[in-house]
C-alpha cells in the first residue's frame, strides 16, 4: 500500500529495525497485557523522535512525526497509541526548556538523559485544556519547604509500568499568590508512586494504560518548571500547542490500524475492484486531511487556527475510520472474521478514538463559535 509504505520508510529512517521487530511477534501477542512492544521501542530509539538534535534526539517534524506513529499503528495499536503519550509530553517538556524560561542545571540534566538513555514519559494531566481548567481534579500538589507533595491518581495511564518519569501540570501560586500554572517532573521510582490494575479490556492492552497512585510524593522544587513572571501565561500557550500535538498523534495512531484492515483486504483481493477503490479512497483522505493538518503546523501553523485544525481533521477522521472498518471487515468476509482474529481485533482498536478528549459532543459549541468567527475555547 503505497502511503503506508512511505509512512513505514520514514519510521524505518528514524528507528531502523524497529517495525522488523514487530512484525516478528504476533498480532495477538503484540497487543497483550504482557507484551514487548515497549521495551522493543525503547531498544529502537523511539524515545528519541521528538527530542531536539541540540539534547541528541530526531528532532522530527509534524509531518514525519505522524507518519511514524501511522506505521506503528499499522503494526502495534497499543504502541502507536503509548508513543502519542509519551512524544507529546516530550513535546511539551523540551519547548518549555526552549521558550519559556532556561531550565536548571537538574532539569539540563534530566532533559538531556531522555534521548540517549530512551527515557519513557508518562502524562499525569490532561490531554487537553478545558479553559483555565487543566488540572486532573483528582490530584492535588501541597506545598512544603523544598518543593510540593502530591497526592491522588491518574486513570488510565499510559506506559504506567515503563515509564521513567511522570509528568504533572498544576496551579501554583506565584510570589504574590496569583494562580499560576507549573510543571512537575516526578521519576517514576520516587516513593508513594504505586501502579495497579485498571484497564480490563482487551483492546490497546499493550498500552500499559492502568492506574497511577500518588500517596504523599515528594517533587522538590528544583523539577517543578513555571512560568516566568512577566507573562505568567506562556504556559497556557505551550499547552496549546502541545493539544495540538496530542491530536494530530493520536488519530495518525488509529489511522495506522484502519490501514492495516485496509491493506489485507487490497492484498487479498477482496470485492469488487470498484470495492476496493472505494475503501482505499475512504482511508487515504483520512490520511490526506491529517497529513495536511501536520504539514500546515510544520509550516507554521499556531495558536487557535491550529487547535480548530487539529480538531477538524481529528473528528472528521474519526467519522472516517469507522466507514473503513465497516467497510474493510464485510468485504473480508465472515471466514476471514471467523480464522482470523487480527480482522476483529484491528476493528475493534479503531473505536478507542473516539474516547480521547476532548470529546466531539462537548467539542461542538466552541468549534461552532469559532466557525462563526468567535473564539475557540477547549
């Protein structure tokens, strides 16, 4: 399938020998609880693509980025969907270090450890900004004389049993007690963090998507990255454009499946000729309107223009993919659906999309005043 194999070239570029690794295991033991698909993205330089060359990552842009994860998709739902996780965190982290304020020598360090030793990081905040909301209400961060203690969870998690370390966007309250947002970097060995079951499901179990308790967790104030005071709301921006990301990633991973269902139905001949042209059409505007969406932020794309973007295309290709594997399972047919279980499997993967924030119903009035000229609020 010829954007596939472009996706899977780029992906052989930037992690050489790591789609070979995947597709020796299969499917269903990719996808398992227990799987190795994380160890073998960490063994293959995944950690790497969206660290800047300056601290020894890819430095990958928007378009490569997702067709990276595309192929991931195509081969591990579960990775392509942990990778989003951890490649927009790491989108954050590293442009908080480039344009908010200088890092410290103890954030130097552990930024510059993440690409050459494939450090994994874990989001413990939400994936979008609900406004000026966007704390996971569940945990709260008290301060103390060195730092802040954390308490509370965050459900589901992903990569909760291999990451290095967990991210945490808070409020704090600045030298003169306004509220101000911060960035906690917590390693994932410090004390009281617990992880425990929570995901029952099957489907994107690789993941590693469970629990993540924090009992009395000790960040001290030297990983704690704010804001600067004379434009205390960088931040916000930052986050903005790190949503962005967040989109754009994780619907290239659901994309990635739905090409994978496609792809079996083109190599084996399935329905019609007019059949299949109709199901690779469906699939590659997907492909087509994400792509465009990463190009457009490649090329400089930014703030509300880009957030509406990213949406547009992330609900439109959620519309999509389940055309597709509609589409794609009755034209493999009952037998195939029987013998084969990558079929149920990959269709069932593509729902998940649907469940990532922001959701499309909650969505709708902001995209509605934004289309009618006002501003977007998410």
């Amino acid at each position: 399938m010829r954007s596939l194999d472009s996706a899977r070239d780029v992906c052989e570029r930037h992690h050489p020998g790591l789609l070979k690794a995947l597709d020796a295991i299969p499917l269903q033991e990719r996808e398992a609880a227990d799987s190795p698909v994380l160890d073998l993205f960490k063994a293959h330089g995944g950690a790497r693509m969206l660290v800047p060359r300056a601290y020894g990552g890819i430095g990958a842009d928007a378009l490569e980025a997702v067709r990276v994860t595309r192929a991931l998709g195509a081969y591990s739902p579960s990775l392509a969907a942990a990778a989003t996780m951890h490649n927009f965190t790491v989108a954050m982290l590293f442009a908080l270090a480039d344009r908010v304020v200088p890092p410290t020598e103890e954030q130097k360090r552990l930024l510059a450890r993440v690409a050459p030793e494939g450090l994994l990081l874990a989001s413990g905040w939400a994936e979008g900004r609900t406004q000026q909301d966007i704390l996971n209400p569940s945990v709260t961060a008290e301060p103390v004389a060195d730092g802040f203690v954390l308490n509370g969870a965050k459900k589901p998690c992903s990569l909760s049993r291999s990451m290095d370390l967990l991210t945490a966007s808070v409020t704090l309250p600045d030298a003169e007690g306004r509220p101000s947002l911060a960035v906690l970097l917590i390693p994932a060995d410090s004390e009281g963090i617990s992880v425990h079951p929570f995901w029952d499901s099957p489907v994107l179990a690789a993941a590693q998507s469970e629990e993540v308790r924090l009992h009395d967790v000790h960040v001290p104030e030297h990983l704690v990255i704010r804001g600067t005071p004379d434009d205390p709301q960088r931040l916000d921006d930052l986050q903005e454009a790190t949503f962005v990301w967040f989109e754009l990633l994780i619907t290239s991973a659901y994309v990635g499946a739905a090409s994978a269902l496609t792809e079996l139905v083109l190599e084996r001949e399935r329905g019609t000729v007019t059949d299949r042209a109709a199901l690779g059409i469906q699939l590659e505007s997907a492909v087509a309107l994400t792509e465009g969406t990463a190009r457009a932020v490649r090329d400089g794309m930014r703030g509300e223009e880009s957030v509406a973007a990213a949406l547009t295309a992330r609900f439109a290709v959620q519309k999509s993919l389940a055309a597709v594997a509609e589409q794609a399972v009755e034209l493999l047919g009952g037998i195939a659906f029987i013998k084969a279980p990558e079929v149920a499997y990959l269709s069932s993967a593509l729902h998940p999309l649907g469940f990532h924030p922001p959701g499309r119903t909650s969505s709708s009035p902001h995209l509605v005043e934004y289309f009618n000229g006002g501003p977007l609020q998410i």
